[in-house]
C-alpha cells in the first residue's frame, strides 16, 4: 500500500508540475532537446523553442541556452537546429547558445550547467513538455541550478504521464544522476 501510495502522489506531483509557468526573471532558459529533420525543428521541439522565445521576447530571460545531440547519421544536432530556428524568428545571436554535449536529459542539463557557471548565471527556466518538467526540476536540484519550469505545451499521452512518474519515483529515491546519467531523455 505504501508504494502504491507513493505513486500515486509522485503521479499528481506530475501532472501538477506539468501545466507550469514560472514567469520570475532568470539568467537563462535552457531549451531540451527533442527531434530535429534535416536542421528543422520537429513540432515538439518547435514548441520548446516557441516557449523559449516568448520568455526571451517578455523579458524573463536574457539569453537561450539550446541542448541536444544527434542521433547517428544526424547532420545537425538539435541544439543547432534550435539555434537556426530562433535566429531565423529575430532572437539576436548574441542571446543564443549551444551546448549539444550529452546525450541524456541529465547529461545535457549538467553540460548546460558548466556552461552558465562559467558566466557566474545560476538561475534557468527549464523549457520543456509539462509531463517533463517535474524530472527536471529534481536533475537541476541535484546539480546546483536554481530552476523554474515553463511547459511548451504539448500536450501529454497517459503513457508520457505514466513513465515519467515511474522515473520521478525512482530519481526522488536514488538520485538522478545515479539513474539518469546514461537513460535516453
């Protein structure tokens, strides 16, 4: 009965954390990857970037940090998509930012951590799809970063829902770095 319980408050703590929009002024936002085609943006990935861009243009945040790799026979990484794509929408270049190290969602937020240290930034608005955003908010506890969240709004399936409380559930015991270190995002 515990555990049952515990999964199903860390399952409400996920849809909850998911409809987030945490409009406090921070250093950054920092963008997770998602598919990129060609250099294009895939729609989930559209979406993040769109989020981003309203934060930029509102004055929340001073610059864009964009994240993800590529998959194995990728041209261009997603980060660099993101990149392309907010240039070509008239976000300044000098706000944009890449870090396409990691291949993992707590890989590429500690890349992005490392990244804003050395600028002396340590608050970030997560930019992600909501069912995702509760994962994010315990990754950037454990490496440091004061976060906030903002949802791209894509909507989630109960089967996103459903495995993100099972990774919640799991990070809150073991910690996210022990179980997200090398997991896919």
């Amino acid at each position: 009965m515990a555990v049952l319980g515990y999964l199903a408050v860390t399952f409400a703590q996920v849809v909850l954390t998911s409809g987030a929009e945490d409009r406090v002024r921070t250093d950054a936002a920092v963008v997770l990857g998602a598919a990129q085609w060609d250099g294009a943006p895939s729609p989930v990935l559209r979406a993040r970037l769109e989020e981003a861009h309203r934060l930029y243009d509102d004055g929340v945040v001073p610059r864009i940090v964009l994240t993800g790799s590529k998959q194995p026979g990728d041209r261009f990484t997603e980060a660099y998509a993101g990149y392309r794509y907010l240039a070509e929408q008239g976000v300044p270049r000098s706000a944009l930012v890449i870090v396409d190290d990691g291949t993992s969602t707590y890989e590429s937020l500690a890349a992005a951590r490392r990244v804003l240290a050395a600028d002396g930034d340590r608050t970030v608005t997560l930019v992600s799809d909501g069912y995702h955003l509760r994962r994010l908010q315990g990754v950037a506890g454990e490496l440091g970063l004061d976060a906030r969240v903002a949802a791209s709004g894509v909507s989630a399936s109960w089967g996103d829902l459903f495995r993100e409380t099972g990774l919640v559930a799991v990070g809150q015991v073991v910690g996210y770095g022990r179980m997200l270190r090398h997991a896919p995002s």
